[in-house]
C-alpha cells in the first residue's frame, strides 16, 4: 500500500481555545475560496450561548455576499439534537444564498472530516467541530498548514464529496437520510 505525502511550508498548532480566534483571522484574510467539510455545526441559541458559531455562520455569509466562493458540506448523525443543530446552519446558510449541502456518500454513510480549505494553499484540520463544547469546551487540537499541494488534494476530496452530497427539502429529509 502507498501513501500519498506532501511538502507542507508552515504548520500552526490549533489547541483548545486558540482555534476559534485563529480561524477567525484566517476566515478574515480569505481571497478566493473557502470551502468547509464539518461533521457538526451547532448554532441553536440554547446550545450556542456564547454565540460563537453563529458568528462563524455570519462571517460566511458575508465572505459569500463579498463574492467569495463559500460552500459548506455538513455531516449526519444518527443522534437528532445533532441533525437539528446541522440542518438548523443549513437553512441559515441556504436562506442566505450560501451554497450548503448535507453529505451521504455511498451506502448511505456519512462524514465524520472537519476541515477548510482556504484559497489556494492553506487549510485547517483537525477535530474540532463547530459547536459550543468544541469551540470553547473540550480538549481538541487541530492544524492550519500552509502547502498548495495539499490545499489542492483536499481540494479535490472536498469537490468529491460536494457531488454526492444533497440539499435536504425538510427535517424529515435529514431524519430519514441518517436512519
């Protein structure tokens, strides 16, 4: 078996808390693209008190009215106060015209990737989710790397996975595609 490798330029540890802060700078000087597979995005006002992913949501759809290519792939999960949290940022972002789309890959799987893809040669990956506990709770760690090699083989997996993605008509949609 081989395994493919890339020349990474710069690497910046995301801990815990320096995560949100760092994406926001990184969210702030995007150019072109910014292109988002996140297994949960959880903006509901009783799990979202401090308002930390809704202010993400609303610094994409900005990014998107600015003319940047903003597109969103959310995950499914079986447990519902997940789906509702996911398809709540999904009919936020639809509503204002960012494209968003829910992933089902073959034999009705889902995602489980947390990563952006930002213009054309750096990303952020890792495990942070986009919710609450995962913004300001958890232990978590993640990478921004700079590599246009890299960038471009998730590039690649992003535009993937955008295929077999779908937009859901509804939360019965979203109920029955993780059943």
């Amino acid at each position: 078996m081989s395994f493919r490798s890339f020349p990474v330029n710069h690497v910046v540890t995301l801990e815990s808390g320096k995560y949100r802060p760092f994406l926001e700078q990184c969210l702030e000087a995007a150019l072109a693209r910014v292109w988002i597979s996140m297994f949960l995005v959880n903006p509901r006002p009783e799990a979202d008190e401090r308002q930390q992913v809704s202010a993400l949501l609303k610094r994409l759809v900005k990014l998107h009215q600015s003319g940047l290519d903003v597109r969103v792939i959310l995950g499914i999960s079986e447990v519902k106060a997940m789906r509702i949290g996911n398809l709540t940022a999904y009919h936020y972002l639809h509503r204002a015209g960012v494209p968003v789309r829910i992933f089902r890959g073959p034999e009705r799987t889902g995602t489980h990737s947390k990563y952006l893809v930002l213009d054309y040669c750096s990303l952020i990956l890792g495990s942070h989710n986009w919710t609450p506990h995962s913004l300001w709770g958890n232990r978590e760690s993640s990478l921004f790397l700079e590599s246009s090699h890299l960038n471009t083989a998730l590039a690649d997996d992003f535009l993937s996975a955008w295929q077999t993605s779908y937009e859901p008509t509804g939360e019965t949609d979203v109920d029955t595609a993780a059943a």
